[in-house]
C-alpha cells in the first residue's frame, strides 16, 4: 500500500527543486524529515510541506504505519513558466522564463 501527494505550480526552477529532492529519494521519513530540516534552501522547505502531507495521507487515509515508512518515489515535473519581458537599451527586449514545479513524492511501508 502506498500514499502520494502532489503540489502543483509551486514557483521554484526544477532545476534547484531536483537538487534537494534527490537526497531524500528511497530514505526512511524519519531519515528525510531530518535532512529536509538543516538544508537552508527554499526547495527543502517546499519538499518538506509535501513528504509531509503524504506521510499524513499513508496514516489517516491508508492507515499506514509512520515508523515503517520510506519515500518511495520522489520526483519533480516541469509546471508551467510565466513568460516576461524585460526592456534593455536601444530599444532591446529580454525575455525572462519564469518556471514552475509540480513536486510528487510516494511513500509506502518497509517490509
């Protein structure tokens, strides 16, 4: 049995999130909720939201056990990207990409 949560359109680059998420992949919760919590990076506290969420979904929906949990599958997706301009001189136009993630992460018992 397995619990999942997604958070879509969260404003942070893949690129950055994949760093972070890449050290909690196949950790017990425990293991991942401690490193999540001494990384100074904005993703670890978005990714932190979202292991969160989906260890409270294996408990209250799955009634999974908390202590024999493990991040299963943990991965970001590319979201939608809020294109900008910005103007620079003589009349030049810079286009600014802002990106959005869709942050998934799976957890399932130990056995």
């Amino acid at each position: 049995m397995e619990a999942r949560a997604i958070a879509k359109g969260v404003r942070i680059p893949p690129r950055k999130a994949r760093l972070v998420i890449d050290l909690i992949r196949g950790k017990n919760v425990e293991e991942a909720d401690k490193i999540l919590r001494n990384i100074n990076k904005e993703a670890a506290r978005l990714i932190h939201k979202v292991l969160t969420s989906a260890v409270a979904n294996a408990e209250n929906n799955a009634g999974l056990d908390k202590a024999k949990l493990y991040v299963k599958e943990a991965y970001i997706n590319e979201g939608q990207t809020l294109k900008r301009i910005k103007f620079g001189s003589r009349g030049h136009v810079d286009p600014i990409k802002k990106r959005t993630s869709h942050i998934t992460i799976v957890v399932s018992e130990r056995n």
